[in-house]
C-alpha cells in the first residue's frame, strides 16, 4: 500500500487509475492537498457514511473530484485515496453553491 503522510492507497488500482486518467492518487492529492492555491471542500458520502467526496479546484485540470474513505484499525486512523474524476456538472454546481 503506498502513502503519503496520512494518506493511503492500493498500489495496484494507483496504477490503474493512472493509465486510465493520466494522473495517479498520488498526484491528484499533492494537486488536491499540497497545492497553495487548491480550493476544496468535504461533502458526505450518503451511500458510504466511511467516504468523503472532496470536490477541489485544481489548476490546470479545473475542478476534481477525490474519494476518500476514513479508516480506523489496528494501526491507527488514516484515510485511504479511493479514486477521482474529472468533477460532473452536478459536483459544480455543489461546489459552487457552498
């Protein structure tokens, strides 16, 4: 499992969604997290109550969409990068609105 800080993902779906997207979980959240310009904000994930959809403005790629489930176990608390997207116009209009 690969990890940045508090952040953890799957290695084999990091690969995936790289090829799928051009960019990797990694790269998305230094976009996301690290970025001094990013704007972002949390919303709940209904059908998932352990997952978080960050919905950021990212320069250059416009506004994203990140999954991000929080996960307690044996180790600790961290949260796992699930995947992200290109954000939907109704994630727009959401992230505008708040």
């Amino acid at each position: 499992m690969g990890h940045k800080d508090e952040y953890y993902w799957d290695e084999e779906k990091n690969l995936l969604v790289k090829e799928e997207k051009g960019l990797s979980l990694e790269e998305i959240c230094n976009f996301v997290f690290y970025a001094p310009t990013t704007v972002w904000r949390v919303f709940e994930n209904q059908r998932y109550p352990d997952q978080y959809r960050v919905i950021a403005r990212v320069k250059k790629l416009g506004l994203v969409s990140l999954v991000i489930e929080d996960i307690s176990d044996d180790f600790g608390t961290f949260l796992k990068l699930i995947t992200w997207w290109k954000s939907t116009p109704e994630e727009k209009r959401r992230f505008l609105n708040e």
